[in-house]
C-alpha cells in the first residue's frame, strides 16, 4: 500500500506542572517555564492547520529530538553537546517517533471553539489557558459517569440469550451427528426397487462465453466489451484509479506531525463476450424403470454430437415392522441382488438410512 504525505501539522504538548497546552516546538512551557519531560507525548489538535512549505518539513524529518541523559533537556537530533547543561550527548535518548495520533480533518470540518473543561467557556482551539478562568486547556475532562445498572443488566442479558442460542446450535449439531452414527440391526423385506439411467448429449458449435478481454483463446469471435473492475494493486497503472483512506497523523519526535494517507490503485480491464467453437451439453436422455432390469436410454445422434457422461442411481425400499427404510447405490451388481420379497439384514442409522445390507 503506498504511502502519500500531504503536509505537516504543529502538535502540541501539555505541561505536567499547569496543564497548559504549549506548541509542539517549544521546548519550554509558555506559561510557567517548566522544561518539556522527556516522557510527555504530542498530541494533534482539531483545526490543525495542514503546512506544506520546504522549511517544516525539513524540520519535520530532521530526525526525532533528543533529551539530555543529564538534565533532561530537548535538544535537536544530531546534536553534539547538551545545549542546557553541555554535557556530552551520547547518552540522550531520542523522543518517540511514528505513532499514530489521530486522524486528520482540514479546517472548517470542526467547530472552531471547545468548552474549557473547568468552565466551560468556549475557547479557539488552539488556545493555550482558558480565557475567562485561566484554567489549563490541556487538562483532560472529567470521565464520564458510569453506566447506569440497568444498562448493565441489559447488556449481561444479551449476552446469556447469544450463549443460549449458540449452546442450541452446537446441541443440534451434534444430535445429527449422533444420529448418523448410531446405528440398529434389523430384518427387511425388499418392498420395491427404482432405477435411473441419464446419458449426456454433448455437441460441437458455437458457445456463448465471458471473460477478460486478454484471456479469450485465439479463433473466437469476439462480442460487446464493457470496462469492468479487474484488480487492486500498490502502484498506478492504466487506466487505474487511486484510492485513498482517510488522512492520519504520525508523530515525527520534533513537535510537527506528518499527514499522511494510505492509497492503493483500483485495475480496470475489458470484460468481454464472445464465441467459441466447443463440445457443450445440449441434452440429458433418461430411461427409468421399477425393475431389476435397468436399460439405458436410445440415443440417437447427429453428425456434430457425440455420447458424454453416464449417471445410473439405483434405489432400494425395505419394509420392517411397518416402517420403510431407503438404500441407494449406484452399482448396477449389487443393485440386481435385490429381487422383491427378498430378506434382508438391515444396518440402519438414526435418520432411517440403511448403511449396509446382508442376505438373510
């Protein structure tokens, strides 16, 4: 899947110590001072403003910022020497890069203002204190009240009456199973016997058929074509159309954000009719019969059609002790064996089926 980016976007970082939302590239909060932590992650803000020019991207993949293994600060990736305290970078630990941290929506999709979690007094959205009480607005609102019981109850009854019918299910499957499996013994008298006989009638002509335009064997006459979707791939191709996902975020460890989107190409080709010249079925010829003496259907044939595949099915009815039991096979010498009035010892499984058959 390939990657496309469409711009960059400042995040923002929230100070541990007021609770003031600070731009991505300060290293300072702006209100009380404090160093950025080491720990702290940036966050994207609704109504972020997409940046495309030279210079925020270079600062953008100019590597993840690191902080000093000393005195904590954040320094520039690359950077040789501490640029609070001097010491020897060496040791610094670079921020955290490529995190996912939202979806992004341009301008004018969102509301321009939220509500301060303390007051609730509208604010810009990328204000950084509330304007009427001061509050923080990186502070994180209150958690939502827990879900009433009922509620709860609800949803624990839903699940028992999902596990009932499931328990149902899985009883009914293995109740057939057993019912298959489990078999009796019984003696049978053959009550009366069917049997069919179907030949295929195959002819040589032309076929009607469909398929991909570059696919169709050479000599058939090609019909209509129609533009239809064939395949989805990473790269462009002819007569391709791209396809892309909603826009994401990804925390490049300098303060700014990458949007990105993730796009595939969607493959048209010609679907097309055609004819071909083939041996196809045109016809079944079937005889029956309730004897024991299966014959198979005339056929007669014209100069372009020739004899396909032959299906014979026998069928077997037993009466015991006023109940009838089927057997089926389609071997013509076991068939035979079978004379009317005849007995038999009976394999029988639950569903009434018999599985196997002996003289008596």
């Amino acid at each position: 899947m390939a990657r496309e980016t469409l711009g960059y976007v400042i995040l923002h970082w929230t100070c541990p110590h007021c609770s003031t939302r600070n731009p991505g590239p300060f290293k300072f909060c702006a209100a009380c001072g404090a160093p950025q932590p080491p720990d702290v992650q940036f966050e994207q803000i609704p109504e972020s403003q997409l940046l495309t020019d030279e210079a925020t991207a270079k600062a953008a993949n100019a590597g993840a910022d690191l902080h000093c293994g000393y005195c904590g600060a954040r320094n520039p990736a690359g950077a040789k020497l501490c640029s609070q305290c001097n010491a020897d970078m060496s040791t610094a630990k670079a921020r955290e890069a490529g995190r996912v941290v939202g979806s992004y929506a341009p301008p004018g999709a969102q509301p321009q203002t939220a509500p301060c979690p303390a007051c609730g007094q509208p604010n810009p959205l990328t204000a950084q204190r509330c304007a009427s009480c001061g509050t923080g607005l990186g502070q994180k609102a209150a958690p939502p009240p827990a879900a009433p019981a009922s509620a709860a109850k609800v949803g624990g009854i839903s699940i028992v009456i999902i596990a009932l019918i499931a328990l149902c299910v899985l009883g009914l499957i293995i109740f057939c199973l057993v019912m298959v499996f489990r078999t009796t013994e019984t003696t049978g008298v053959v009550n009366s016997v069917q049997w069919r006989i179907t030949t295929e009638i195959e002819e040589y002509g032309p076929v009607d058929k469909e398929d991909w335009k570059d696919e169709i064997p050479a000599g058939a006459k090609l019909g209509t074509c129609q533009e239809k979707y064939h395949h989805t791939q990473d790269t462009e191709a002819p007569r391709s159309k791209k396809i892309c996902g909603t826009p994401y975020t990804v925390d490049k460890g300098t303060g700014q954000g990458e949007v990105v989107q993730d796009c595939q190409f969607e493959v048209y080709a010609d679907w097309c009719a055609y004819k071909v010249d083939e041996w196809h079925k045109v016809d079944d010829l079937v005889s029956s019969g309730r004897d024991l003496s299966p014959v198979p259907p005339l056929v007669q044939l014209k100069a372009n059609q020739r004899e396909g595949k032959t299906f014979e099915s026998y069928k077997v009815t037993f009466e015991s002790d006023g109940k009838q039991y089927n057997y089926a096979t389609d071997d013509l010498s076991t068939f035979t064996k079978f004379s009317p009035g005849s007995k038999w010892k009976l394999t029988v499984n639950g569903l009434g089926d018999v599985v196997s058959a002996e003289p008596q």
